[in-house]
C-alpha cells in the first residue's frame, strides 16, 4: 500500500478505473453486436490487439532512437501473437486472458484468411466459442452482461452471443490493465552500468 493512501481510498479508484473499462468496452461492443460475423470478430480483435500494443509501450521504457518502430507490423512485436505472449510475460495479463486471446486470434485468423463460409457456428469457431464461454459462465458480472446482451440483442445466435460477451470481458480487462500497467523501473538494470 502507498504512503498516505488509505486502503478505503485504493478501493474506491480501483472500483471507478474497473467501471469506466466495463463502460469503455460496453461502449465499444456496441459497434460490432450487430456486424455480420466476420466483421465482428475482425472488429473486436483489433482492438483487443490495439490495447495490448499500447499497454506494452506504457510498460516499456522509451526508445532510445528517435523512430520507436518495436512495436510496428514487421518487428518482433507486431503481431497479435507476440503481443499476447509478451503481455502475459511482463505481468500485464493474467494466463487465463491470454488462452482467451490466443482462442480469439485463432478465429481471427480463420476468418481473415478464408472469407468464405465462415460464421461462428460453424466449427471451429463453435468448439472455441464454447471453451471461452466455459471460463465466463460462472463470473457473476459476466452472467448479468450476458443477460443485458441477450435482451438488447435478441437475434443472436448462442455463439454469436457468447463471443460478444467474451470479447467484452477480454477488451473490459484490457481496458483495465492499460489503466493500471505502469513503466518498468528504469533503476532495475543500475549494476550493468561501466564505472
């Protein structure tokens, strides 16, 4: 606990950044519920790629050179891939968002390579829907979004549904790690320094 932080004080600021990362993802969900299928899953896992991306550049230290291209699509972490497993291996993210995310970008990939036949009803995307609605059910919050979802969006079909509710719960939770991540200690590497 910080110094001259009450413990009630922490509570309270983290109740508020948790909201407005629901209220964020909440927000953004609403752009892709109604998109066919394709277009949702390639929606969504942008962003979840884009907060990733911005989390580690909060985590890193600044670049040295004037053009900061680590990050970029042709560097070592320009793909989604690369990023999820150096989020997870930084402590920005938990193992269990990282399994998720790398479940969503494999239906991203299917979906982006293959445009043709592809729905989330279909398998794989049914069988990887269902291992991400498997970790969720039993989330009390994920319950009560669900049930906001299914009543707004009665023309879902049971996967298209759960994977807006996964997707919400995986972007809410980056939302909240891109709120909290904070940069790695620049004093950490003081004994690699020459005399």
């Amino acid at each position: 606990m910080s110094a001259g932080v009450s413990r009630e004080e922490l509570e309270s600021t983290a109740k508020v950044v948790l909201h407005e990362s629901v209220r964020r993802a909440t927000t953004f969900m609403q752009q892709f519920i109604g998109q066919p299928d394709h277009v949702a899953v390639i929606i969504a896992t942008s962003k979840m790629d884009e907060l990733l991306g911005a989390s580690i550049r909060e985590r890193l230290l600044p670049c040295v050179e004037k053009k900061d291209d680590f990050l970029d699509s042709e560097r070592g972490l320009g793909t989604f891939s690369n990023r999820i497993v150096m989020a997870y291996r930084i402590g920005i993210i938990d193992d269990s968002l990282a399994r998720a995310l790398h479940i969503f970008r494999r239906i991203r990939n299917d979906f982006a390579h293959t445009y043709e036949g592809q729905s989330l009803d279909n398998a794989p995307h049914r069988d990887r829907i269902s291992a991400l609605g498997h970790t969720l059910s039993s989330h009390p919050k994920i319950v009560e979004l669900r049930t906001g979802v299914a009543t707004s969006a009665t023309d879902l079909s049971e996967h298209k549904l759960t994977f807006v509710v996964a997707a919400t719960s995986a972007i809410a939770r980056l939302e909240l790690a891109k709120s909290l991540v904070r940069m790695v200690d620049k004093t950490c590497a003081q004994h690699a320094k020459f005399p």
